[in-house]
C-alpha cells in the first residue's frame, strides 16, 4: 500500500523518465532502508541479505554502489 500510495504522487511529474528513477529509489527504500511495520525487520534481512549499512543507510549504499 506504501507504493501504490507514493505512485499517485508521480502524476504531476513533468518528465517520464524521472518516474522510473523515483520509483527505483521506493523500492530501495522499502527493502533496504525501513524496518517492516509487522516483523520489525527490514526486508531484506527476512530474505537472508545481511548488509551491515550501520546507522545511515542510504549513505551505505549509495558508498556500496560506487564501488563497482
């Protein structure tokens, strides 16, 4: 539901190819970054991918991806 929320949001975007990005960014959000509300743990984790991101996430993987 948390997406499907955020998509509604995306109807007034000017350009098409910044839907995608955003949404990719959601979806990063949702199982990397926040707990879930039911099991308290990020999904990730529940699948068997542990990351030690430590306490800023997003900065993590962000520092994760450039070093490919």
């Amino acid at each position: 539901m948390k997406i499907k929320d955020r998509v509604d949001d995306f109807r007034g975007l000017k350009a098409l190819w910044s839907a995608p990005i955003l949404m990719a960014g959601i979806v990063l959000q949702h199982n990397y970054i926040e707990a879930h509300t039911t099991t308290g743990v990020v999904p990730c984790e529940l699948a068997g991918i542990k990351n030690d991101l430590g306490q800023n996430r997003w900065l993590r993987l962000i520092k994760m991806a450039n070093q490919n």
